[in-house]
C-alpha cells in the first residue's frame, strides 16, 4: 500500500517514538494515560472519540473556564500533546475508516470490555489482517481472556479483586481503598511496557501483536511481598497503618508542625540518626545495636519508637530536613499544594504549563522519564472535540478534502 505524504502535524517529531503512530480509541484513564505517555515521548497520537458519545473525562473536573466556555483540566492532563478525530465506530463508513488509519497506524489502544470491538467487527485478528505489524494495546479490568474478562470493572474493582484494598488502612478497621486510582494508573504503565516490547519486536519483524494487561493483574503484581508471604509462610497481608510490615523504624512520625518519614533502619543509618541527634549511645545499645534486634515488634514499640518520637517532638519538618534530610531518608510529609510549589519540582521539570488561550494556563504534573538525548515534550495542550479531522483523514488515510466533507456531512465525522 502506497501511503500519502503525511502532514506535518503527523511527521516524525524529535522525541525518542518520532515516527510512530497511535490510534488512542480508549477513554477515562487507564488508555488515554498509557497514549499520552506515548505522545510525551514523540509518538503522533490520535484520540478517536464517538461523536455522539465522547471520552466522558471531558465532564471531570477540575474546569478551565472563559465565559460559558469550560475544558477539563482532568482531560487536559491526560490527552495533553493528542489530535482529535470524532468517529462513530458504529457507522459502516466509521468502521471503513478506522480500518484505512489502521493500515498507517504502528499502534492501537483501547480500554473497552473484552467483546466489545469484536462486537464493532474492529477484533485485532481483523485488524491485524489489514496491517500485521500492527501492535494492538487492550488495557481491561480482568484481561482478554479466563471467566471473569467479560466483567464491568473500575479501578476500585482492581483494589478489591487484586487484594490491594484488603491491605491498606489501619490494623483492626475496615481497609481504605488506595487514594488515587493505582489500578488504572498502573495498567497504564505495564500498558506502555508492554507496547514498547511489541513495537521493538514489530520493528525487527514486521510482526504486531496483542498486548493484553489486565488492571487485576497490575495490582497484583504491585502488592510488593504479599504473594510469597502467603505462598511461603501462609501470611495474610493485612493493614498496617503507616508501618511496614517488618522494617522498623520505617513509618510516620509526628514532629512540631506536621509529620516527617523516617525510615533510617539498617545499621549504618540507624547509627548515623542516633549521631545527628545527640545519643550516641543508642547505637551500640546491645538491645539495639542490630536491624533484626529494632526489627522486633516488642523491641520496637518499647525502645525504638519512643526514642525517634522523642528526637522529632520539638522540631519542625524544616529543621529535621536541615539536620538530617542530606544523611538519612527523613523527608517531610507535604501536602499537594505544597508539593507544587516546592523548588525541588520546579527543577524536575515536574510540573509543566499549557496555554489555552482565553481559557487560561493549565498546570499539570510533567514527565518523571527524563533522557538526555530526546526529552520529552509533556507541556502540550490537549484537543477539543475532533479538532484534527482534516488533517488526520488527508494525512494518514490519503482522504481528499470531497471525500472528508461527505464523511462530515453524513455525520461519521
């Protein structure tokens, strides 16, 4: 097949994915965060969105507004650097056009229930007919295959079914769910992995493949020692506060303005903390002169802990990071806002602005992948509704501008 000469918004830009293209057909999170790390990192993305029914995050807030007008920030961060494209995927013209991106396209993503794009006659094996280096990424709550992927699920249905839930909060209470959506977003990240792998293999081979992550499965495998507590010993992961489960000191501590993490456990750091604040003598204790001696929950709680409450009581977050935070890891408890207006994240670049025009400027968090060589590109603003259908129909699909008007008139578009 004899592809047209792309337009320039879809020619390879300088980030380390520069030339590669990606149909985003998914919505909400766990696929618009996997395409929009992809787009960070130079790869033309193209969110595909149903006319009739867009990506429901466009409502979320919180809301740029001019007026009337108003634009999701939450869809903003998560599509930043994206074209739009509205397609109804139901119409047989949507479909044949779909089909005919596909043919240019290196990547698809999509987070719809397993079943559902057969149903559209859009399955990777159809796909993969048109164009088999095709690398199609199906992000779902159970995964594509076993009894339970026909299942709705949500992220808090990955907390729960993959055991998270039951191991966060405080002992003797009701579990706490994770306080950000951890099953989308890390399915977002094994979702990129896993894409990378593919085109890697895509790009020495010819040959594309389904990448199927499950959000379940994601959690799963971020449940740290969990599995081989239970497989090995017969151990039960259960709340534990703001305490590891057997590292000691490792945990919250409060000081004169808030709290601080301290977790200086092995014996280079414990001797070091015990330095800085002013009792020597603890180090070479001989009920605490090891870790496996403060790792002793009945050592801990009558030595250990009542020693570090004792050293944070009357000083500040500042004055403990002063003394102490360039030697061993005591690091203040921040809050959001505060996190945004530290200096240190300025330096990182961590978080980034976008311009949209009367609407405002959009400060999100930016890309914590840094490379040298291509940086990546995460202030960017995201599209509106369709906004690049020309460009996309002419420059991917070859489409005439005759052609884009009966699509558009025939409301496909």
């Amino acid at each position: 097949m004899n592809l047209p000469t792309p337009h320039p918004l879809l020619a390879a830009s300088a980030g380390s994915l520069s030339g590669v293209v990606v149909l985003d057909l998914s919505r909400v999170l766990a696929g618009p965060y996997a395409a929009s790390l992809l787009a960070d990192l130079g790869a033309t993305v193209i969110k595909v969105e149903n006319p009739a029914d867009p990506d429901v995050s466009r409502g979320f807030p919180p809301y740029l507004r001019d007026g009337e007008e108003e634009f999701s920030g939450y869809y903003g961060q998560y599509n930043r650097g994206k074209l739009g494209l509205a397609l109804d995927l139901a119409n047989e013209q949507g479909k044949a056009v779909l089909k005919d991106l596909v043919a240019g396209a290196d990547l698809l993503v999509e987070n719809f229930r397993p079943g559902t794009m057969a149903k559209l006659g859009l399955s990777y094996e159809t796909l993969a007919a048109i164009n088999p280096r095709l690398v199609y990424l199906a992000i779902s709550g159970y995964g594509q295959t076993g009894s339970r992927s026909r299942r709705p699920a949500f992220d808090n249905t990955a907390q729960a079914a993959g055991g998270i839930w039951s191991m966060n909060g405080y002992p003797g209470e009701a579990p706490v769910r994770v306080g950000v959506t951890i099953g989308d977003l890390s399915a977002s990240l094994f979702g990129v992995i896993g894409a990378l792998a593919a085109l890697r293999h895509a790009e020495a081979t010819g040959e594309g493949q389904l990448v199927d992550v499950a959000q379940v499965d994601s959690i799963i495998a971020m449940t740290e020692t969990a599995v081989v507590d239970y497989t090995v010993e017969g151990k039960v992961a259960s709340p534990q506060g703001n305490a590891h489960a057997w590292v000691r000191p490792y945990e919250l501590f409060p000081c004169a303005d808030g709290q601080v993490f301290f977790g200086a456990y092995t014996d280079k750091l414990w001797r070091a903390a015990c330095e800085l604040f002013g009792t020597p003598e603890a180090a070479d204790d001989p009920e605490l002169d090891t870790m496996r001696k403060r790792f002793d929950p009945e050592v801990y709680e009558r030595r250990v802990k009542p020693l570090v409450v004792a050293w944070f009581a009357d000083r500040t977050r500042a004055e403990l990071e002063r003394l102490a935070g360039d030697v061993i890891p005591l690091t203040a408890v921040r809050d959001i806002g505060e996190v945004v207006e530290e200096p240190g994240t300025a330096e990182r670049e961590m978080v980034v602005e976008a311009d949209y025009g009367p609407l405002g400027v959009l400060r999100m968090f930016g890309q914590p992948i840094k490379l040298s060589a291509t940086p990546a590109t995460p202030a960017r603003t995201a599209n509106r509704m369709g906004e690049h259908a020309d460009i996309v129909l002419a420059g991917l699909a070859g489409y005439d501008a005759e052609r884009i008007a009966v699509l558009r008139a025939d409301g496909v578009i």
